[in-house]
C-alpha cells in the first residue's frame, strides 16, 4: 500500500523534484503534486547536521510524497534522507481541565448583539433553574451587574440554612451565569432541587427524581394559574433548564423493570414532560458526560446508549456540547439514546468548557453539559422575549425551529448524527424566521 | 405511625377525574394506609390530560407486583452533568 510520508531535503535535491528520473531525488518516492515544497529551518549547521546535508549550509525544504510500504514497516531511509511519518490527525478533543475560551467568544458565537439589536434580551422571561441553587452576589460580581431575579416565585428547600438568590456558589450559580449570556435581562427563578436536605420530620428527597417532580408540578401550577400577575403567569415565556440526570442504570430498577425510568416513556417524570411541553414551557436538559472520550466516573465506563430519561425524552430538548472551536468535548453523551426512548437525542450542541461563572475558581471552566444546557436555555429565553410560547409557537415548534436551523459543523454530514445532534445551536435565523 | 422518611420510597400514580385526589384518596386508591405516602411529596401532578397524579410511597409498604395503572415507578438518585 501507499503510505503518505514527509521528507526534509536540501534544495539541491528538492529542487530536482520535477526531473525525478535524472535527478538526485529520493529513489522510491513518488511526490504528491499537490502539496508544495515548504522552506524549513534556515540554512544554519543545526540544519545541517540534522538531516545530513550534501552541500553545508544549503536551504532545506520540507516535500510531503508516498512510499509503496506498510504502515507496520515504513523505510526509515530513502536515498540517505530520514523520512518521516505523516499521520493521519484529528482535532484533540476537549477533555481536560484547561478553558477553551471565555463567555465572551461563546456570545461571539451565540451572536447575542444581533439578538440585542432585535430587542431579544430576556426581557419579561423567567429562566428557571433546577440545581443547587443560585448565589446572587457571586454572580454580580462576574456580571457587573445585578441580575433580575424573582425570589417570590423560587423555592427554598426547608432546613438549608439559606434562602433563595444566596445559595453557597457552585453549580446552580454556573448555570444561573451561562443562561445570561444570551439572554442578560431575562428573570432567573431558582430551584435548587440538588440542595434539597432532609429537613427535621420532613421527606427525603435530596438529589432525588421526586424532587424534580414536585418542582415541574409546582412551576406547571403557577405558570398555568391564569393570575397574571404575582406567581410564574405573569411572564412571557418560561424556560426551565435542568442540567441534572443519572450516569448510569445502576441508579435506577434494574433492566426490564416496569417501573424504571431511564428507558421508560411511560414513567411518571416523562409523562410530566410532556405536561411542561405542551403547557407552554419550554425545557432544556443536558445530554450527560457519559461521552467515549472521557467519560465521567460515575459513568463506569458506559458510553452506549448513555442519554438516558428526561434527556432522551421526545417532550424535552437535550443538550450537547461543543467547545468555542465547534468540537464536540469529549465528554459529551453520544447518540443514539436509551433502547426505549427516542432515539435521537441529543437535538443539538451549544457551548460549554469555556470561563465564564467562576463558580469553581477564577481559573476553571464552565464544563460539562451542565453548562451547555443553560447556554441553549438563554438562546430560547432571548427568542421568547418576542416570539410567545402562547401563540402557534408552542415549544414543540421553537424545538424544531432549533434543530432545523442548527449549523453543521466542518466535516460532518448534514442531519442528525449522535455527536452533535441536529448541529450547533443558530438562534438569529429563527429570530429571523419569525420577523424579528 | 407518620411516615418515616428515612425509608426507601418509590413513585406511585393515582387517577383523579376532577382534579388531584386527596392523600387519603390516593392511599384507598392504592389500598394502602395512608401513613405509607409521604406527605411532604402530597399528590402531585403528572399529567391533567390523563388525571393522572404521583405519590411517594415507602418501598417496604408494597409487594412484588407491577400494576401499569399504578407502579412501583422509580424515584432514582439524580446528579449534575458536571
């Protein structure tokens, strides 16, 4: 077989690349035309002495060509010349602790002064927060300004010892951060489902599924009251953005069980979604971080089939993500979903892995899906300033809005695939679609 | 005896034409005592459309059984995706 090889020649051999039969060029090589010859290094003896110089202190330049060989096997000569490997690369996949980016290039990306310029902001949209909780202080102080908040309609879990906007800053307060970036005036609501402690004579329900349940119930209650005003039906638009799952089945009923919920569409979480749904609230959650090239521990190694309940539900978005160089993190759960649920999930990719809240550190990024999910949130939440959930654009059609307008990344095909979904997240064409 | 919330619970549903059913209602419905649904949960909504409503229920409380009108559906353990 042909295999695809780099030389560094002197010039009086590279240049004799064009009479190769006559010439001095490397017996055995057979150059590719489409690739130039590329000066390296100078003429200097470091040059020289490394790739053995015929003639001191010549220009050397770099040839890409093909040598009839096995990749097991490759000639570590040709006509006194090393040659040199040249392999197949990829993009690295974003998997360690290191930032790609900053908030900022993901509103680049996100093209949030175009949503600004159409007075798609947030304005008079709640963006519920079901996490650990949102620390208000902390996120003045990243923002340089005091985010809307609505500390009436959020809920405090009985016997945590603080109360709703001044939770002790972790995840909740990443995501409360990430959903701002495209949507700066929308009103954060906050549910810190993950902070829910057993209270003294009270349930336990902490990082429990039932506690989401109750959560959905009472926002679906308020949201639909027909008040007005007061309680959650005086907003806009309300989007709800759950960066929250489980890793793996072993969480859950064993395999085959009726009642279990990561493959269950007839489980009673997944029935209450598409309640929200067709409610006209829109919801968002991460796919996981159960993806092959890193995947979390708690994953144990499961990658297949790793979108799993709420995430794989056909009455939710789910959520992939991508860094601000549009590869897909490594983490990020793969497509197809469960066996059971709707099959292609996630629906698209937004941003994560970026700086932004420094919930963690000054130094550490918004990662995950976790922050990938409140990023498409806020897009949604921008759109709904404008564009009523209420009208025919109930949140089944703005769902397919994002899927069809979703931009295929360089080197994929275009539909649905299961590292990216549907693509990555394009909100101003369906700003734009709907005469914004 | 109240219900003990440090047991293992598991999610019920429960039907209700005109509106939640009360917890008492729920328990008859699922032919348990009523000390056996948590009542910081209560009845919760699922679904309007169907009349369908979720309890908490203590694991222990329940046989082997599966009834699709009713569960035992599973209350797992949820975490970030961080």
């Amino acid at each position: 077989m042909q295999i695809p090889v780099i030389m560094v020649l002197p010039s009086s051999v590279a240049m004799s690349a064009g009479v190769v039969e006559g010439g001095t060029f490397p017996q055995g090589l057979q150059l590719d035309p489409n690739y130039p010859m590329v000066p390296f290094g100078g003429n200097g003896p470091a040059i020289t002495a490394a790739f053995g110089d015929e003639t001191e202190r010549e220009q050397h330049y770099v040839v890409r060509g093909f040598v009839e060989a096995s990749l097991e096997d490759p000639p570590q000569m040709l006509d006194g010349h090393v040659v040199y490997a040249d392999p197949e690369i990829a993009p690295f996949v974003t998997c360690g602790a290191d930032a790609v980016g900053a908030a900022s290039d993901v509103a680049t990306l996100l093209q949030t002064d175009e949503l600004l310029r159409r007075g798609m902001d947030g304005t008079n949209v709640g963006v519920v927060i079901l996490d650990t909780g949102i620390n208000l202080t902390h996120l003045e102080s990243v923002l340089g300004y005091v985010p809307n908040f609505d500390s009436a309609n959020s809920w405090t879990p009985p016997g945590v010892g603080w109360t709703a906007g001044d939770a002790p800053v972790d995840h909740g307060t990443m995501c409360a951060f990430d959903a701002l970036i495209a949507a700066p005036s929308a009103t954060l609501i906050d549910y810190p489902i993950l902070s829910a402690n057993a209270p003294t004579g009270g349930s336990v329900m902490s990082g429990f599924l039932s506690t989401a349940l109750l959560a959905f119930a009472g926002i679906h209650g308020s949201w639909n009251s027909g008040v007005g005003s007061g309680d959650l039906s005086q907003y806009s638009g309300l989007v709800v953005s759950n960066s929250w799952g489980i890793f793996h089945p072993s969480w859950d009923f064993p395999a085959g069980h009726p009642g279990r919920y990561c493959d269950n569409p007839n489980h009673p979480f997944i029935l209450q979604l598409e309640t929200m749904s067709m409610g006209a609230i829109d919801v968002f959650f991460a796919a996981g971080n159960c993806g092959a090239d890193c995947p979390d521990g708690r994953c144990q190694n499961r990658s297949v089939e790793s979108i799993m309940g709420a995430s794989a539900s056909v009455d939710a978005l789910s959520i992939a993500g991508c860094d601000i160089n549009n590869e897909r993190v490594g983490y990020s759960s793969q497509g197809p979903s469960i066996a059971g649920m709707y099959g292609m999930k996630p629906d698209f990719t937004a941003y994560t892995h970026f700086l932004g809240s420094q919930a963690f550190g000054v130094d550490v990024p918004d990662s995950g899906t976790s922050a990938a999910c409140p990023v498409a949130a806020g897009c949604m939440a921008a759109l709904r300033t404008h564009i009523s959930p209420r009208t025919p654009a109930t949140p089944y059609m703005m769902y397919s809005h994002f899927r069809q307008q979703a931009t295929t990344p360089a080197g994929q095909s275009t539909g649905w695939n299961g590292d990216y979904g549907y693509g990555i997240i394009n909100t101003v064409p369906i700003a734009v679609g709907f005469g914004h | 005896m109240p219900f003990d919330a440090t047991r293992e619970a598991v999610l019920m549903t429960v039907k209700g034409s005109d509106g939640p059913p009360s917890l008492a209602e729920a328990a008859e419905q699922l032919g348990l005592p009523v000390d056996e649904l948590d009542p910081a949960f209560g009845v919760v909504m699922v679904s309007p459309r169907r009349g369908l409503y979720s309890v908490r229920v203590a694991a222990s409380a329940l046989g082997d059984g599966f009834d699709p009108e009713k569960g035992p559906y599973s209350d797992p353990k949820i975490a970030p995706m961080r």
